[in-house]
C-alpha cells in the first residue's frame, strides 16, 4: 500500500485513513487555502463497506495509504429482502451478497445474468460498478398526447428492471433506449419496438 498525502485524495480514490482499516472512495474534493492556517482537503467520502457517505476535513498530518483493491467481473442473480446477490463470473460456487445500503441507486439498473466490476477487499467484496451506459426496454410507457410532442416534452416510462425514467415524448413500450447509470438518466432511443 503506497502512501497518499491529504491532496492527493482525488475523486475516485480509495484509500484507508489513519487506524481506521476500512475503505474509503473520495466522492468530491475540493483543496482549501485558509489565511494564517494550514491548507486542507474538504472530502465527501463513501465507506465501501457500510454504503455510509460523509464529510471528511483531512490534514497535512493525517497518515492516508491507498486501499489495496481488486478488481473482478461477476454475474448479478437476483435481489431479495435487501439483498443483492451475485457470482464470480465463471465460478458460481462462489456467491456473495450486498446490501441495498452498498449497491443504493444502483439496483434500479442490476437485471439477471448481468455481468458487473466488483470491488474485492482482502477476501471480502465490498462494492460494485456499472458500465456508464446500459440498455434497457421499455415495458410501460403512456402514449404521447397529440399536440404535446411539439414542444418535446416528458414522460415517465417503466423500464425492465421496474424503475422509472423521464424520457421523451416519443418513446413507447417496446423501445430499447440507452440510459447514463451514473446520472440516472435518458440518452437516447437504440431501438424502435
């Protein structure tokens, strides 16, 4: 594990602070230079094992190593009673789960057989990643009202997985359109049912 100083906690870095053994995920950063004082890093930061997201004020003084993270694909089974579970991609003895505090809005987006990123930690899998853009049918979908589609406006359409998604007029059920799973939102239509 390689030391880290209190600048170097960039977006997307995970690291170990201090005593403290469990992971984190730097979410946003922002270096802050006070008069008189010493600078500091002002971080929101994910505990990859809890879910947990916190404000996090580090220090010049504080000891920060870089979390040892393995990387690995595996399959998405199902969920169940606020769990998700999952495989190792290729060995599927190996079974694990997460909660829905660890996955959160990402579960919207998890289908069966799905293959995912997960974070391993020690022996442990901690968290996982989604490719940016998925696609996904759309199994509900109000029809647009005639003369409402001239000024493009919004619907909300039901997609496969059962989440909601605001989506443009002319999108109906049946249609296949690609969606951002880190913003939550509409891309564009892939496929016209």
């Amino acid at each position: 594990m390689s030391q880290l100083e209190y600048n170097e906690l960039k977006v997307g870095t995970i690291f170990t602070k201090n005593e403290d053994p469990n992971p984190y995920q730097v979410l946003e950063y922002a270096f802050i230079r006070m008069q008189q004082r010493k600078p500091v890093t002002q971080l929101k930061i994910k505990n990859l094992l809890t879910g947990k997201n916190q404000d996090y004020t580090a220090h010049q003084n504080e000891d920060f190593r870089e979390a040892e993270i393995e990387m690995m694909p595996v399959t998405f089974l199902y969920h169940s009673k606020d769990q998700y579970f999952f495989n190792e991609t290729g060995n599927p003895k190996n079974r694990f789960f997460l909660t829905d505090a660890v996955v959160e809005n990402m579960g919207t987006f998890l289908k069966p057989n799905l293959e995912v990123k997960a974070y391993k930690f020690g022996d442990k899998f901690i968290n996982i990643e989604l490719p940016v853009k998925m696609e996904f049918k759309v199994t509900e979908a109000a029809p647009a009202v005639r003369g409402n589609t001239a000024q493009g406006g919004d619907k909300v359409v039901i997609l496969e997985t059962g989440s909601k998604l605001t989506v443009p007029m002319f999108i109906n059920e049946g249609d296949i359109v690609r969606v951002n799973t880190q913003t939550g939102a509409y891309v564009e239509r892939v496929e016209k049912a």
